[in-house]
C-alpha cells in the first residue's frame, strides 16, 4: 500500500516537472540554509565540552565597580592561585595561565642554524592546570611536565614545526625572547577547534621568576587582562557559597585602594558566550548571536514551506479532475491525504540530499569567512543525522498537511465538472498572506543587513581624532639592550625617502594594549574611583598621528617621566572644565613621588579602542623603559620599496629577531571583525529569502498565466498593450509587498536599535534604509514576475482564445 503512494507519487511529480523542480530548488535553498547554520551553531556550542570536569570547573572574573560603572575581566592578580590554595585547602585543584602574547621563541639546528618563530600565545601555566583540564597527551609525564623552572611543552604540530617528527620533541631544548632556554618535557596532542584554551606552547609558571615578571609574583594591586585563574570546584563546594566566600577573601589580600574590586567565578559553560570579559581567542560568540542566527535559519526554512503551500494551492484547479476520478473509483479522503503527502515527502528527500550537496559545497567559504573549522564529514554526526530527520518529517507535515487537505476535500462532481474555484479575486486569502509572511521575513531581513553595513561603514569613516593612515606598528624587543639602540633605529629610519616620521610607545592609540591605573590629582588625598587609560610614548607621537592640543603643550623630551599630557574626558571627570585650569596641576600615579609631576597639556579626546566603547580618561608621559612598539609613518608613494628597507635596517640592528609589521587602519578594522562576518553572514541569508520567495513568485505567475490565458487573449483582442498585461499580473504582488514592508518595518527597526545598543558611536536608521529596502524588494519582485507576464502577453490570442 505505501509502495502504491510512492509509486503514484512519483508519476505525478515526472509529469508536473516545473512544479517540482521549483519546489526541490526552493526548499534545499531554505534547507541548506538551515543546515549551514545548525552546523554553526552546534559547533559554537560546542566549546570546551570534551572536559570531562566541565560541570565543575570555572574562570576566576575580576569585578570592579566605579563611577564609570560596572566591569568585568578575565585577569587577575599574579599570587590570586597560590593564594586561594593556602585559603582554600578544601578546593583540589586550582591553577592560573598567563598568556604572554606575541613573542620569540628559536631552536638551534644541529648544523648551527638558527630558526626563530613569532608565537602568538605563549603560555605560562601551572602544572595543576594540566589535571583540571583534559589536554590530551602524546609524550611525556603530564604530573612532572610543568613542576621544573625552565620547563615547556608543546603540541604536536608545534614539535612538527619546530623539529619535523613530533616523537623527536622530548629533551629538546627551545630558546624564549633569545634570552632563556627552556627543555621540551611533554607532547600533547593539537587543541581541538572549539576550545577558548588553544594550548600549543605551555611554559612553567615557575619560569616567570626568570622574565620580566618576576616582580609580579606578589602584587596584589595590579592585573594582568591575559592571567587567568581556574578552580575546580568539589561536589560540596557550590558556586553560590564559594562567590560569597571570596569576599572575605579579597579583604584579606587586596590592599586598602583596591577593595572596590571584587572576584566570582563564571561557569565553563559560560565563558565563551560571555562579552563582558573575553577569551584568549577573541572568538566570543554571544548566546544573542546564536539566538539570532537560529531565527533567521527558521525563517528561511519558514518562507521555503510557505513556497510550498502556495505553489501547491495554486495547482490544486489543475488538479480537480484527477482529484474528482479517485474519489469516484473509492478513495477516501484519508488515503487522498496520504498520497499528497507521500510527494511532499519525496519532494522534501530530494530537496535535503540537494542541501547536503549545496552545504558540502559551502563549508569551506563558510569556515573562511567565520575563522572556523566544520568537516565535510558533518553528515555522519548523529546529532547532524537526528536533525535532518526532524526537519524532513516537520518540513512534510508542515508544507504538505494544508495543500492535502484541500485538494483531498474536493467535491467529486464538481472536480469532474471542472468548477473548482481558485479563490475570491478580492479579500485576504491564505496564499496573500503566505506572500506577505515570505517578503516580510525578507524585508527584516534586508534591512537588518543595510543597518549592519550601515554601522560598519560609520567605523570605518568615522573620525578616531588621530591620523591612522600610512603607519606600520612593530614590536620592539623585550630586553634593556634594546633601549640602547632605539635612537640610533630612529635616526637610520628617518632618513629613508619613504618615512615621514617616527615614534616610540606602549601601544599604537587604538589598540587591544590597555593599562590603567587611578590617580591623585592636584595632591588630592584619595585616588579617584575612576581608572585612566596610561599610554606611555616619546613627544614624536603626537605629531606622528596630529593628535591636536587644546591647551597647552607636548611633555618635553625625555626618557623618564617628567611631565603628563591628559586627555579632555579625564578632566571632565574629574569636574575640570576649562582645560587651561589644569595646566600646571599636579598628578600622580600609584603613590609613587617620582611619577608625581605636573600636567602641561591637553589633547582633543581620540578613540583608544573600538567605537563599541565610550573615549575613557587618558595620561600620556614619555617612559622608555615602557615601550614596546614602534610606530612608523610612511609617504603613500613607493611603499613598498620603503617597507624593505626598514626590514633591512631592523634586521641589521635586531639580528636575532623576527621582523613583523601590521598596518594601523588594518589593526583598527580587526576591532570590528565579528560585525564584518555578521553582514558577510547576514547578506548571503537575505539573498536567500529574496531568491526563495521570488522562486515562489514566479512559481505563482507560471499558474496564474495558464489559468488566464482566455482572459489574457480576450484582453489583448479588446485592445489591451504588453504593458496592461504585465500591469495585471504584477499589481497584486506590488500590493501585497508594500503590505509585508508595512509590518516588517517597525519589527525590523526594534530589533536593528536593540543590535546598536551594544556600540557606544552608532548610526541612526533614517528613511533612506528603510527606502532602500522596499524600493529592493519591488524591482526584484516585478523582475520575476515581468519576464513571465510579457511572455504570457506576447502570447499570439488567437492561441490563447482556442485554448481549454
């Protein structure tokens, strides 16, 4: 019997050939959609679930409240792990992670060659860290690995990298910064791509003792962002009870200026949907986002099955006679139902075979454009199998239970007597709804794509208060001889044809290197609750990037500190409002008398990080011992020959470096890459929903002219242009349109304000969007329904008039 439905079904659909190809096409388009995005979304929610102690373990956040608020960081105090597991002997395991980023490390091949490498993530770990998480081992003793100073283990493809085989690692001895040498004691195997913990390089925390660190060890009072903690947490140990705890915890260790800040503990599981803090990765992806991502895989999915329902409606005329004959040779409508049901399913099988198809092609682009790495081998996951068995029965009953139980409850005679009505002319019908559901999903969808091209753009061309352009940033070595040899770099670069200036500092202006403290200002005798944003750089860095003055003048030129340059929000927050007022005003950080000197100038407030955040309050001092880069102005001709010759004088004055250049605005952009991926992202889906229901459309047209074609001829007789004709079919789509825009437009604004919300300098969605939007879904619309309307028109009526 089931054979039967098949068997009929698939006769029906060889002979209505247009119908099903538009269908198969409109719904593996909407499936395939869906899939792509599934895919993502079990991959992001995926993170870190290997652990088998996932459940109890957790990040140690800093929490600090001031008048700017509160936030929250993933750093924390050095001697924070040492402490807790004096405090806390009931907690088993407890270990940071220091992430020093961007450094060298080099290896001595045996013919004497030296092969030095630029690491991205360098970690300091400690050895309890290895047993709370699950880091998968190849060689090596994973209790001992990390206990030695001047220890290092690696993974696999780094051991690969470095000495060819990975089982030739163990005992090697690899050099950190040209200055430590460290013994390979472990192998583990490469990190998966859904973990926030990308272990490649792990150094013993022991070590820092041996670096520039080593006077951090006991500071309570600083933070660094890139020093995590992690506690696993025992059975009778709650996160409720362990949060409260850490209140008297911090009293005790925090010194009298810093009790305003406080620590919790984030959940594994949370950490990387979490904004607020970031991830070593800088691959957040917010539980928003994933929200997001998954209506719109509904939607398209939703406008696929609603083509279906239309198309299939629309057919139903065609088919009354059919319908007619088999409820007179005996069926039921039960059995009727059952058999439009079967080509729906067929229709459904083809159309997610043809989606697998169409994702196997996708995911490479997919994987490129959103940094991930999803297998063509998707298809044999269970939980990818469970859901493609979800969505063909739902996709089947959905598109399929409506069109079946129409055409089934045909009265047979008047099927037979071909007197089926294909609907009232006028009123709001189930399929006018239907299109007005598929272009309003498109609409929010199109517009919430121009928002976000709209947003990305005011980055890029908004202001930042300095000169980004043509400017390279270079790391500078970490060691004291470097400081010796920072005049004489800066003398041979200027006097390349191609330089226009350059400068020493901390960092570039908008840059991920933040370094705040509070201040005393004018001898007050509190610090004040607020934190400046200190950027450490030589007096050539303000006309490197024509960062303007308001009052006042550049510090004078030193290599210690001995005059401060603020910004105009630190004085505003500190109730100053004429700038000239402060010139000649004390200030001082970290109660130290020899970094109390006084303030001599003012600059115009300039963006320090991304647009997303508020301008914060900004100290400038020249301190060379705090200079890590090198920013380098060039002329915009001959860059290229430029760019080789200061390679060359960095190679001769750093023989024993790795030279490595970033382009500023390049930087710059980098802030806003996640947006550039969501407008990429968002782009492909809303030509989606435009191609899906404009499949529809034209679907809907083809049997609208078959159906007309009497009243076409007799049109065309009476004296009637192509104009007329195409104006008669597409008026009632035009409509129909306009309605969708009305209703989709305030839904898309309210979500496209609540997407702004997240960025500090935002745009404001006018009328031309929204324009744009409408205007968009018109002129597609009466493409695909013009080319059919004038094939119909040009359609000789003599024809038309003889036809049944």
């Amino acid at each position: 019997m089931i054979k039967n439905y098949f068997k009929t079904a698939w006769r029906s659909l060889k002979r209505n050939k247009s119908y099903t190809i538009i269908n198969i096409t409109g719904l593996a388009v909407g499936i395939a959609a869906c899939l792509l995005i599934f895919l993502v979304i079990n991959f992001e929610t995926s993170f870190d679930n290997y652990h088998t102690k996932k459940d109890h373990i957790y990040r140690v956040l800093a929490k600090r409240t001031s008048s700017e608020g509160v936030k929250y960081r993933a750093g924390v105090p050095f001697p924070t792990s040492r402490g807790m597991r004096l405090d806390y002997p009931n907690i088993p395991l407890i270990g940071s992670i220091y992430d020093d980023d961007n450094r060298q490390l080099s290896i001595i091949e045996n013919n004497g060659e030296v092969k030095r490498f630029k690491e991205p993530d360098v970690f300091f770990t400690e050895p309890q860290l290895l047993k709370i998480f699950d880091f998968g081992w190849l060689a090596g003793d994973k209790k001992n690995a990390l206990v030695e100073p001047n220890t290092i283990i690696i993974s696999k493809k780094i051991a690969e990298k470095y000495f060819g085989k990975w089982d030739d690692a163990i005992g090697k001895t690899i050099r950190y910064n040209n200055n430590l040498d460290l013994k390979v004691t472990g192998v583990l195997q490469n990190p998966p791509s859904n973990t926030d913990l990308p272990l490649n390089i792990a150094i013993s925390y022991s070590t820092l003792k041996n670096t520039n660190y080593k006077n951090n060890q006991e500071d309570w009072g600083s933070t660094f962002g890139s020093h995590s903690c992690f506690v696993l947490l025992p059975d009778n140990v709650t996160e409720k009870s362990f949060n409260q705890s850490l209140i008297g915890f911090i009293k005790k260790h925090k010194p009298e200026d810093v009790k305003r800040d406080a620590m919790l503990l984030q959940p594994l599981a949370e950490m990387h949907y979490d904004t607020r803090a970031g991830l070593y990765t800088n691959q957040v992806f917010s539980k928003d986002l994933i929200k997001a991502l998954s209506l719109i895989g509904l939607f398209l999915l939703v406008i696929a099955c609603v083509n279906f329902v239309n198309l299939a409606t629309a057919q139903a005329v065609n088919r009354s006679k059919e319908v007619g004959i088999r409820k007179v040779l005996g069926s039921q409508r039960q059995q009727l139902i059952l058999q439009f049901l079967s080509e729906t399913f067929i229709i459904t099988l083809f159309s997610i075979i043809l989606a697998i198809g169409v994702s196997e092609l996708a995911l490479s682009s997919l994987n490129k454009l959103l940094e991930i790495e999803l297998t063509k081998k998707f298809i044999f996951n269970p939980v990818i199998i469970t859901f493609l068995v979800g969505v063909l029965i739902s996709v089947t009953l959905l598109s399929g239970i409506y069109p079946a139980l129409i055409l089934s409850g045909f009265n047979p005679i008047a099927a037979l007597k071909n007197k089926i009505s294909k609907g009232k002319s006028n009123g709001i019908t189930l399929r006018r709804s239907l299109v007005v559901l598929q272009f309003g999903i498109a609409q929010v969808l199109i517009i919430g794509t121009i928002v976000i091209i709209s947003q990305l753009n005011h980055f890029k061309n908004s202001p930042l208060g300095f000169d980004k352009d043509a400017t390279i940033t270079v790391t500078l070595p970490g060691d004291s001889l470097t400081r010796l040899k920072l005049s004489a770099l800066k003398s041979d670069i200027l006097q390349q044809p191609g330089v226009k200036g350059v400068s020493y500092s901390f960092g570039s202006p908008s840059d991920n290197k933040n370094w705040g403290s509070p201040i005393r200002y004018d001898n007050a005798e509190k610090e004040t609750d607020f934190r400046v944003n200190m950027k450490w750089a030589d007096v050539d860095y303000f006309g490197l990037y024509n960062i303007k003055f308001v009052a006042g003048r550049p510090f004078i030129k030193s290599d210690t500190v001995r005059e401060y340059v603020v910004n105009e929000t630190l004085l505003k927050n500190l109730g100053v409002t004429n700038p000239n007022d402060a010139i000649g005003k004390t200030l001082g950080i970290w109660d130290d008398k020899t970094l109390t000197h006084k303030i001599v100038g003012v600059v115009k407030d300039f963006n320090v990080s991304s647009l997303r955040e508020q301008i914060p309050p900004v100290l400038m001092a020249s301190w060379n011992g705090q200079y890590e880069t090198a920013n380098i102005k060039l002329k915009t001709s001959n860059i290229k020959p430029t760019l080789k010759a200061i390679e060359k004088l960095w190679a001769s004055t750093f023989p024993e470096e790795v030279y490595e250049y970033k382009f500023l605005d390049e930087k710059i952009a980098s802030f806003y890459k996640k947006e550039d991926q969501l407008s990429q992202l968002y782009k492909i889906f809303a030509g989606m929903a435009i191609f899906i229901s404009c499949l529809g459309l034209y679907g809907m047209v083809s049997f609208m002219a078959v159906q007309r074609t009497k009243e076409v001829g007799i049109r065309k007789t009476l004296g009637a242009s192509v104009a007329n004709i195409v104006f008669l079919f597409s008026k009632e789509f035009t409509l129909l349109i306009i309605i969708s825009f009305v209703i989709a437009a305030p839904i898309a604004w309210y979500f496209t304000q609540q997407w702004l919300q997240d960025f500090t300098y935002k745009i404001k969605p006018g009328v031309g969007i929204f324009a744009v939007s409408i205007g968009a879904s018109v002129i597609i619309a009466w493409l695909t329904v013009g080319y059919k309307a004038i094939s119909a028109a040009l359609v000789n009526p003599v024809k038309s008039l003889k036809s049944e």
